[in-house]
C-alpha cells in the first residue's frame, strides 16, 4: 500500500525557492529545506529527489511565478519593455531582502550547478533576450522604431541591462539606482 503524501509539493516548492533564492544554491542545504518545511528528510528526497532536482524543480516554479507572470504581454511593444524594465527596478527596490533574481543569481553560481542546471539558466537569458527581439522587431515593423534599427545588438544591449541591474540590485536596494538603470535601458529605445 502506497502511503500518501502529508505536505503540498507546491508549498514545499515555494519554501526551498525561496531559501535558494535567499541563500543561494551553495549555501542552502538539504537539512535547511528539512528545517524550514518540517517534512522528513526521506520524504523529500522520495517527492523531489537530491538537492540538484529539488533545485530545478524550484527554479522552474520561480519561472511561472515570478519570471513569465510579470512579462507584459498585449500592450504596444516598446511599452512592454518599458513597463518591465519599471516593473523589475520596482520589484528589486521593495524587496526588503534583496534576493535579486534566482536566474541571475544561479547564473552567478555556475560552477556550482550541473549541467542540466546550467542548461536552464541559458534557455532563461535566451527567454529575456527573445522578449526584447521579439518587442523591438515587433516596433520597427509597426514604424516605432526606424527600419534599420539594429534589433539583436539592442536585444543583447538589453539583456546585459537586465542582468546589470538584477545583480547591483543584491547589493543596493535604493530605487534612484534601481530605475536609473531601467531609464538608461530604455534610452535605447530611442530611434
């Protein structure tokens, strides 16, 4: 007889997001997701597998939730990536933790991942950067951006801001910085 699990996997997801997002990958260990979710150490390898799974498992719910649900989608293309760039300088300057983006923050850790891990973190960077080529291509066809507008030097331009900005944000929270980063962003947007 197969017993049932007694904890959501949802709720322990979200709880070892966030202490990986928080500690990082190397600094959270598999006794401190114990610790924090109470769930027994076999359970949670049975539900998740090793610290390596667990942590896949969670960047991938940090995916959903944080990363595509904030992405503005069906509104004029240059706004998208301006409202995004505003949405993050926002985003970062509020958090009282200052846990940057679990994106850029494993990508910081990169010898420490496997390269599975590693493999989801560039399919992610690739992910913001189509965003922004996607956007800009989008704008230069319905005339906001000049025709000869360099659409993949500005997408990767971009991309840099992004992870600029997400890691100064680890170590500054103060908003003047924060969005004069996301201003200088969208200063390239200017045809």
């Amino acid at each position: 007889m197969v017993r049932q699990r007694e904890f959501d996997t949802d709720d322990i997801l979200a709880i070892a997001m966030n202490l990986f997002w928080q500690r990082g990958y190397t600094n959270t260990s598999m006794k401190d997701v114990v610790q924090a979710t109470g769930v027994q150490p076999g359970s949670l390898y049975s539900a998740f597998g090793d610290k390596e799974k667990l942590f896949q498992q969670a960047l991938r719910k940090y995916t959903q939730d944080f990363f595509r649900a904030f992405m503005p989608r069906n509104c004029p293309p240059l706004d998208c990536i301006q409202q995004w760039f505003e949405y993050l300088a926002d985003a970062m300057a509020k958090d009282p933790k200052q846990k940057g983006c679990l994106i850029i923050n494993t990508a910081m850790e990169r010898e420490a991942h496997s390269p599975s891990t590693i493999a989801i973190i560039e399919d992610r960077l690739d992910e913001i950067e189509s965003f922004f080529r996607q956007n800009l291509h989008q704008a230069r066809l319905d005339g906001s951006l000049p025709k000869n507008y360099d659409v993949d030097v500005t997408a990767k331009a971009l991309l840099g801001t992004v992870v600029g900005m997400l890691a100064v944000a680890r170590m500054r929270r103060d908003s003047q910085t924060l969005h004069s980063i996301a201003k200088g962003a969208i200063a390239l947007l200017k045809a």
